[in-house]
C-alpha cells in the first residue's frame, strides 16, 4: 500500500516547506497540493497550485510531487501541459499530473457560470482527451523527463467521469463521497472502485484520499487503527491511501495521537 500526504499550504511559506521536508523525511510515496483559486475546505486563503509545486519540488529531492487536482474550470490544456512539462524538468522526473472536473466554488472564483453535472462531465473528457498527447511534447514545446508522459492522475466521483479514467489515467483517486459514515464510506468507495474495473483493460492505481468531511475515518487513533483502516481498503482492492498533512489540523480535536503516523511511516 503506497502513503501519501497532501499539504494545504494556508500557513506562511517557511511553514509549507517545513511540512513538505517533514512529509519527505517520514519516507511517504507522494506530496501533492491542492489547484484552486479560492480555499474550499475552510476559510484561510492559500498559495498558487502550480506555484507551489514547482517550489516544492526544489526545496525536496525524492518524493513524487504532484496537485491533487488542477480544476479543468481555470485551466487551458496547453498551458497546463507547458507547465507540467517545466516542472518535470525543475522535480527531476517526479511529476504527478493530477486533473478533476472541479467545483462549484471553481466556477464562482473563475467568475464563470455554473456548469450542469453533464457539462461538467462533457467538458473534463474534452480536457483530458487534449492534454493527454499535449503532455508527451514535441519538438517545439519540448519534452518531458518521464516518457512517454509524466503519470496522469484523474480525479472522479461520476460513473463516466471513472470510465474516462479507465481509459486515459494512470492513477484514478476518489474521496468516496461526502458527509459519509467509515462504513458507508468505504461501501461508496468499493462501489467506485467496480465500475473502474469493469471499465478498464489496463492496470490504474487505484488511490483514495481520505477527509473526515467526506468519510468520517479516524485512522490516527492509533498504530492499531491506522493499520485496520488501510486492511479495509486493502481488501476492497485500493493501492493508495491520501491523507492531509499534518493530520491533526484536518481531524476532530483528540482523534491524532502523537507519534501514529511517525510509527506508521
């Protein structure tokens, strides 16, 4: 099961690097950070997606770097390609490319109009059918370090939002739902999970990030629940366990016990 941590950066920028070193130093697969222009899982504002990553990327050395997820509302294909492709460069070939149909608050912030699900949905396959070749290069926007591409995460909930992971991603991620119970969480989750693999032919890392919003998981209790909390996932068929980092500022006061995820790790 691989480990990976996704670091809000809403605290001034020492604090962010620090979190990313420590994130490193605990020996975790990935860090990622969130793409939006507006915070939307709390109130603090927070640096640029892309920014931050290509900074991140200098101040670590071996963990895979990645955003988790670039909102298809705010970005163009082509710039988006452009930028992965220089932040390949800046990471040493540690790029992960993560993309999502985005939200609500996306198109608020962007100033555009809402979008329906189905245009939504429409318009994250037209997204992700340019990018995908866009990220391979060519002799005039130059290449990547990682061939053919740098991996491609998608982000999806919807059952044609997953085929379409099926068929383009490298990693597909779901947070299961929203307001769930651990139990109904992981029902979702699973659920999600069969329809990826009905719908592909080819192996995709199969990556769940959790948030007590949206499945009510308290996995840092103890070594003892973190090690039943990743079993269940193991069992229904998940690779990958996202979490945010540090813990205890996305949990329920008393649910982070000192020294579980420095053990874990």
């Amino acid at each position: 099961m691989r480990l990976g941590a996704v670091v809000v950066p809403f605290e001034p920028w020492e604090q962010v690097v620090r979190w990313a070193r420590e994130v490193e130093e605990l020996g975790l697969d990935s860090l990622w950070v969130p793409d939006h222009l507006v915070n939307t899982i709390g109130t603090r504002p927070f640096y640029e997606g892309w920014t931050t990553l290509a900074a991140l990327a200098q101040v670590t050395s071996r963990i895979r770097v990645g955003t988790l997820v670039s909102s298809i509302v705010f970005r163009a294909p082509r710039v988006l390609a452009k930028q992965a492709i220089a932040v390949d460069h800046v990471s040493g070939g540690r790029l992960e490319v993560g993309v999502g149909a985005g939200a609500a608050e996306d198109n608020e912030a962007a100033g555009l109009p809402p979008w329906t699900p189905r245009e939504r949905s429409d318009r994250l396959r037209a997204f992700v059918e340019e990018l995908d070749p866009l990220l391979r290069g060519d002799e005039r926007r130059g290449f990547p370090l990682q061939r053919p591409r740098p991996p491609l995460t998608i982000a999806a909930w919807s059952p044609r939002n997953i085929r379409l992971a099926a068929e383009h991603a490298d990693r597909w991620n779901t947070m299961g739902g929203y307001g769930l119970s651990a139990e109904a969480g992981l029902r979702a989750a699973a659920a999600q999970l069969a329809l990826l693999d009905a719908a592909a032919d080819r192996r995709v890392i199969r990556s769940f990030l959790h948030g007590y919003r949206w499945v009510a998981e308290t996995p840092f209790t103890s070594v003892e629940t973190f090690s039943a909390y990743v079993e269940r996932y193991r069992e229904v068929g998940f690779d990958e366990l996202l979490f945010y980092y540090p813990p205890e500022r996305f949990s329920p006061p008393g649910t982070v016990r000192d020294g579980v995820l420095q053990r874990v790790a």
